[in-house]
C-alpha cells in the first residue's frame, strides 16, 4: 500500500473515515483492474450454459455473437483463462458429462444427449479421452453400451 494512503488513514480523525480511505483506496486498484475480469465472466458464462443444456454443439461464433466479440477474441479468451482451445475445453466438459452418466445409469444413457452423432464417434472420443491404456479396461462396458442401443 502507498505510503501516502497509510499517512492519509492514521490522521483521519474517526474509524469510519478512516475505512472510507482504504476503501477509495482499494476500489480504484479493482476498478483499474475490471477489464481483466471480462473474459473469464464471458467464458464461465459460456461454460455454465453448455454444462446446464448439455450444448456442445453451439459453434463458436454463435458463443462469440451474443457477448458482441468475435470468434478470435473467444479463442483467445479460452487460452488465457483454461489454457485450452474453446472447442477442446467442451470436449472435455461434453466426454466428462457423458462418461459420469454413463457410470451412474447406463441404462438410460444415449450418446445423442452429448451431440454424438454416431456410437463410433463417442467411442472415438472416449478411447482419446481415456487414453489408450484405460479403454481397454471399458472396452467390456462399451460392447455391452453397443449392444444395448441396438435394440
């Protein structure tokens, strides 16, 4: 804290104006600041709606149009706030979400609900998601899923 702050603070003749000090203080460093905030509030936002409507289909540029950015500017946000493209952090959320619905009730689970269109690509995206080591150890899961959506 800037000394001239602290010496404003000690001379101010009551507590109260004293807490308005600090906090004009404090308020002006998060203001300066508030900028940085935007693109992580724009990319939870985006990551809350897909996680709640199971919408991993959205384009991009969709996800882009309604905070008034473009595509590039999402892209960018995406890195800097999960380290990860936008289409690869929806993968993970999207195979995640699946792949917990599908230990919790296999029974009612459909790939469709994800945006899988076929078997072969959930199963592509879970052997990638799981690595190649761990699907051989869902492979008995998988063929039973299989057989279980033929009917």
């Amino acid at each position: 804290m800037e000394q001239a702050v602290i010496d404003k603070a000690k001379k101010a003749p009551s507590f109260d104006e004293r807490v308005e000090v600090i906090s004009e203080y404090f308020q002006s460093i998060i203001e300066k600041y508030s900028g940085s905030w935007e693109p992580i509030r724009i990319v939870s936002e985006i990551l809350q709606h897909c996680d709640k409507k199971n919408d991993f289909i959205t384009p991009v540029e969709d996800h882009a149009a309604r905070y008034n950015i473009s595509a590039r500017t999402l892209q960018r946000y995406f890195e800097t706030t999960t380290s990860l493209s936008s289409k690869k952090a929806l993968q993970i959320m999207r195979i995640r979400k699946a792949v917990e619905h599908l230990v919790k009730t296999p029974a009612d689970f459909n790939y469709t609900i994800y945006g899988y269109y076929d078997h072969s690509h959930f199963y592509k995206h879970l052997k990638q998601f799981l690595g190649n080591s761990s699907s051989h150890t869902m492979e008995p899961h998988i063929k039973l899923l299989e057989l279980l959506h033929k009917d």
